[in-house]
C-alpha cells in the first residue's frame, strides 16, 4: 500500500511541522508515504498541478467539509479496503484558503470530512497525519488507539 497527501500550501509554522513529521516517520514504518506540497496559485494552475501530481491509477479521496464522516475504526477499514484495490496507491488532497477546485473534488473516487467545521489546511494535514498513523496501528492491533 501506498499513501500519498497532496496539499495546496506549505505548514510553516515549526510545532504542526513537526508534529506533521513526527506522524509521516512513524507511518512509513507501515507502508509507503508521500507528502506533495502545491503552491498557492490562480484556479486553473492549482488544477494543472493536482492533476501532474496525482499518481496514475490511485484511488482519490478529497477532503471536504461535506465528505463522508468516519469513525478511526471505520476509517482504518477504509484504508485497508482501497488499499487493496488497484495499484494499492490512494491519493488525499486537501485544498487551501478556497478549498479544493470543483473540478477535483468531482475526479475524486470519493469525498471525506474530518470534521462538520472547517479546518485551516495546515491542521487538516495534521489531523489527517495522525488518522493515518492511527489507522494502521488499528489495522494491526497495535496499542496506540486507546
């Protein structure tokens, strides 16, 4: 299985980028991982870019405030399941200050919400760092989710 995040702008800020990274080492103990940071640009080219940078054949699954809610459990099972499908390459892409462009969000294979509020992108990617961990600490009965 491979993960791959694909976000439009950079975390600046030191403690969520370390924290960020502290999650993406621990989850490459599992499975493979990449983190793509988009510049913040026009519409059209923040397209052009998800488009180059979305891996061929990956299941997609765009952030949305509107996306399916899931339990850490029921988003373990998630990941296994889409994992195991295809190339086994699922591909998350979070938006930035206007959200994800219409025209991704309708390419994607399906729509998750890490929450009913809206999220800054940077605490997205953090929240979505850790379920990610979580999720294959859940997926091999590690002790982590307790």
């Amino acid at each position: 299985m491979r993960l791959v995040v694909i976000a439009v702008g950079k975390v600046k800020e030191r403690g969520i980028r370390e924290a960020i990274d502290d999650y993406v080492k621990r989850i490459k103990r599992y499975v493979g991982f990449e983190e793509i940071e988009l510049r913040d640009a026009k519409e059209r080219e923040v397209v052009a870019d998800f488009t180059k940078r979305i891996p061929e054949g990956a299941h997609l699954i765009a952030l949305e405030v509107g996306g399916r809610a899931h339990t850490s459990e029921g988003f373990a099972r998630l990941v296994e399941q889409r994992g195991a499908q295809g190339k086994g390459t699922i591909a998350f892409v979070i938006g930035g200050a206007e959200g994800l462009p219409r025209e991704i969000v309708a390419r994607a294979d399906e729509t998750l919400s890490l929450s009913t509020m809206t999220l800054p992108h940077r605490l997205a990617r953090l929240l979505l760092a850790e379920q990610l961990y979580r999720a294959m600490t859940i997926l091999r009965g590690e002790p982590y989710n307790k």
